[in-house]
C-alpha cells in the first residue's frame, strides 16, 4: 500500500452532506468511555460527526473490555450484528467500516479479524491518536491492525474538543490521568491490555482541566487503571503524586469538584489523604476496591494488602475526612475461597460499612495467573455467595441513602431530569439526586434537602434560591 494513502484532507467538522458519521459503542470502565470521547474527537476534523443511530453510520467502533468472559462474547454477538448491517447498507451503495478498539482489540489483535471478516480495523488503546491514518489505510485495505505501545505520547496528538462539544457533554467531565497498570492482581487482565504505569505531565493535565472549566465544567473525575500509582512530571521537573495534583486543580478557577478512580490500598499515600482533608473541592467519596476480605485470599490475588491493613487505612481516612464514603468491588468464588474465606468478606463489609459497591463472580481470564490455579469455585457456589453479598451491600447502600433523608446537601446539577421541570445532579457521596427546578441551575452547586429515597436515586426540594456553595 502506498505511503501517502495515510494523508487525508482535512475537512471542517461540517454538518453537510459530505460529513461521514462515527457511532462508538463502550463497554467496561469510565477509561473507555473517555477514550471514546477523545476518539469522536480526534475524528471530528476528518469531517466525522458523531450519530447515535447506528444504521446511520459510515464508521461503527465498538470500543472493547475485555475484564469478564461474556463482555467479549457480547462483542462477537454485536458483531455478528453489525455484519448484517453492513451487508444491507452494502446493497444500497453504502459504505460501512467496523472498527474494533478498546481491550480486547489489544488482547487478541489479528485473532478478532480471523473470527469475523466483517472488521476493517482493529486498534488498540495506545494508537487512537492515528485513527485518521489506520481508517483511511483500512478503506484501501480492510484488516488493519495496530496495537502497538508506541513510544510516543498519544495524548501530545489527541484533539483537544471545540468549547461546544464540551458544553454539550455536560458540566461533570472525566480526564485520564494516568494509564495501564503494574500490579499484577492474578485475575486481572488489564496490565496485558493497557500495558505498564504511564502517568500524564501535570501540566498536560492542567491544561485539559482550564479547557474544560473554561467551557462550564464544574466536576473531574480524574481516571486510570491504578490511578493514586500517579506518578507526572511536574512543572518543576519534580515527580508529583495524585495529591499533589489535586491541590494544584483544585486551583482552576470553576473546578469545584474532585474525583479519582480506580485506587489501590496500597498508593493510597500521605499526601492524598491531606488532600481530602485540606480540599473542600475533594469529594468525600473514594471507590477503593478491596476484592475480598480473607488475607489467604488476598495473597493469592496478589493484593499485597490484608484486610487489616485496608481497615487502617480506612480509619486514617476517615480520620481526615469524617463524612468520607466508601465504594469497593469485590471478588466471589476466586480459586481455592472457602465458606471461612467468604465469611471473612462479609465481616470486612459489615466493618467498613459501604455507601455502595459492585461485587463479581471470578471468572477465570486466559493468560492471568488464577486462570490455571487449582480449587476452582464451582458455579453454584459463586451464585450462592454472590446473592448472600449483593443482599448484604444493598442494605448498606439503602441505609446509607435513606440516612440523608432529611439533611441538606449541596448538588451539582447536571442535566434536566426525566419528567418536566425537573433537574437532576449529584451529591458529594455521589448519589443522584432529582428535584423540581428551572434547567438555568445546571452548572451551579446548590443546597439541597433531601425528602426520599429510592433505590437507586434520592428525591429533594431546592433549599433556597440558588444558593452557591463551595464543594
Ligand atoms: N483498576 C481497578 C479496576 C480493575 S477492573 C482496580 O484495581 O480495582 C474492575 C473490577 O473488575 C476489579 O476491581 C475486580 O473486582 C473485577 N474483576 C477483574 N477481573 C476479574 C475477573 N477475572 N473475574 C471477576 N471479576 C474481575
Ligand atoms: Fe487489575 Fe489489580 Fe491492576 Fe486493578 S490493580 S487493574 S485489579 S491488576
Ligand atoms: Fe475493561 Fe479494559 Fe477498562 S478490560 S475495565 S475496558 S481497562
């Protein structure tokens, strides 16, 4: 294939009738649906504008996770799918190029293509920023793959979003701090799909967060893998940790809330609790997944963290943070857990005492560690387990919410709610909340008293008028 074949013209980001339309579909974490982000962006001066309709689209990217067994199956069954579809716009003189990306495309690479034909590209997470070049050289010549760790920094060649586009995706927005992951837990495929530790300059990150809150971004959610293993280079040349960059955010004038996920216990450091100490802007909610409370457990996970050790640091937080929420996931039926195990779990859970949290049955990943180990679980004993725990953390969660009933909370509202003249945010302990009021409040942090609590959502009364709050 020629060379030059990888330049395209580049076309504003039109609306006309030479625009071609991306539909991206994500799967698994908040990693991928901001990659997914960056890549419609990425695109957009190609002349790609986005479309939710899938009929509709030129380019179809299923952007991948690869972390549970069936979540790859679900992408062969889409895909089966979208070959049909490509097939039927084929007939009417249609062009349609499926692209897969995200972690399985980084997984199994060429193997995607050999299991169905229909793809034209498979792209791993390191390459987005040459997505112009890999579909222009896929529409010469389908079966394109890139999946390789390029050594250059994606990131200095992804597009940063016109002010409208930001605006359009809302006031709370994700920024990718950090990437892959060096822990080896020995059920978890992601370190073979993201690679090893890589932290974004701060100043990088600085830059991204002042573009965001220029265009009415009120809320980061600062994401990686591993993401308090933050390790940037500093404007002073210096390495700084999540904390220290917390505090320089929390600088930006309209960033008025701080998130981070996913943490490990163990990079959870002295200067990031400081941080939910000294930070109004830090909001007392912290998912830290433990996965299982039984330290033989854990060693065999590869954790390198006991369930006393997680307590402590539990109780150090809270000690900086005494309203701090906590989130986890957890792991049921990992090889070798007995019922003692699993009890070990449940009393961790009963200590801790969660706002909320995800619990899944282990399934075994090909290539990880656990995969090959002995004393696999059988699967009525996961079902059993899992329905003991979910019954356990919902009571935890619904307590949690029902104890706000009646206090006043400061909400970030973020998006018109689902009946009319209603508006619907978040709290500090991220819970959503929905309550009468005008759509002009969006954007803007106001008290809220809680009235109800449902399973899933609260239900509040504007407190005043539009009152500001910090946090
Ligand atoms: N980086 C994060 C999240 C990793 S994946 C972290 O360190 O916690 C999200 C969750 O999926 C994990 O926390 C774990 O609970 C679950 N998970 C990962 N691999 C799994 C597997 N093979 N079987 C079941 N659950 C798994
Ligand atoms: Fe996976 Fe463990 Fe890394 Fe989390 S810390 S991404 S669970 S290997
Ligand atoms: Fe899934 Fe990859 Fe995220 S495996 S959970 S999409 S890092």
């Amino acid at each position: 294939m020629p060379e030059d074949t990888a330049t395209t013209a580049i076309r504003p980001p039109s609306q006309g009738a030479n625009a071609r339309r991306v539909f991206v579909k994500s799967y698994g974490c908040q990693m991928n649906a901001y990659d997914a982000t960056r890549m419609t962006d990425v695109l957009a001066p190609q002349g790609f504008v986005e479309t939710q309709d899938v009929s509709q689209a030129d380019l179809i990217i299923l952007n991948t996770c690869h972390i549970r067994e069936h979540a790859s199956e679900k992408v062969f069954s889409e895909l089966g799918k979208l070959r049909l579809l490509k097939q039927e716009r084929a007939v009417q003189g249609e062009e349609t190029m499926i692209a897969v990306a995200g972690c399985v495309a980084q997984a199994e690479g060429r193997e995607l293509l050999r299991r169905q034909n229909a793809i034209d590209l498979v792209v791993g997470p390191q390459s987005y920023h040459r997505l112009p070049d890999l579909i222009d050289r896929a529409r010469q010549t389908p079966g394109v793959v890139d999946t390789d760790f390029p050594a250059e920094d994606k990131f200095d060649h992804l597009t940063a979003p016109a002010p409208e586009k930001i605006r359009e995706r809302g006031v709370s927005a994700f920024v990718t701090v950090q990437e892959g992951c060096d822990k080896f837990c020995t059920f978890c495929v992601v370190p073979y799909t993201r690679g090893a530790e890589v932290s974004r300059p701060v100043s990088q990150i600085v830059e991204e967060v002042s573009r965001l809150a220029q265009s009415g971004v009120r809320e980061v959610s600062l994401l990686g893998q591993n993401v308090n293993a933050y390790h940037g280079e500093g404007p002073d040349g210096a390495t700084w940790s999540l904390g220290r960059l917390a505090y320089r955010l929390a600088e930006i004038p309209g960033i008025a809330r701080i998130r981070y996920m996913t943490s490990h216990p163990n990079d959870l450091d002295e200067e990031l609790i400081a941080a939910h100490r000294d930070l109004p802007a830090m909001m007392p909610f912290l998912h830290l997944p433990v996965q299982s409370g039984s330290d033989r457990i854990l060693a065999a996970m590869n954790r390198k963290h006991t369930a006393a050790s997680y307590l402590q640091l539990i109780e150090k937080l809270r000690a900086a943070r005494p309203d701090l929420a906590l989130s986890s996931d957890f792991i049921v039926g990992f090889p070798g857990e007995s019922e003692a195990d699993f009890q070990a779990t449940l009393d961790l859970v009963t200590q801790v005492n969660f706002a909320s949290s995800y619990f899944f049955k282990y399934s075994a990943r090909p290539g990880t560690g656990a995969a090959t180990m002995e004393d696999q679980v059988a699967e009525e004993v996961k079902v059993e387990r899992l329905a003991r725990l979910q019954k356990l953390v919902d009571d935890q969660r619904r307590a949690f919410n029902a104890a706000t009933v009646g206090r006043t909370l400061p909400v970030l509202f973020e998006k018109t709610g689902r009946h009319p003249g209603q508006i619907g945010g978040k709290t500090p302990y991220l819970q959503a909340v929905h309550c009468d009021g005008p759509a002009d409040l969006i954007g803007s942090i106001v008290d809220v008293t809680i009235i109800e609590s449902g399973p899933n959502s609260l239900h509040g009364r504007l407190a005043s008028e539009q009152k500001e709050q910090p946090g």
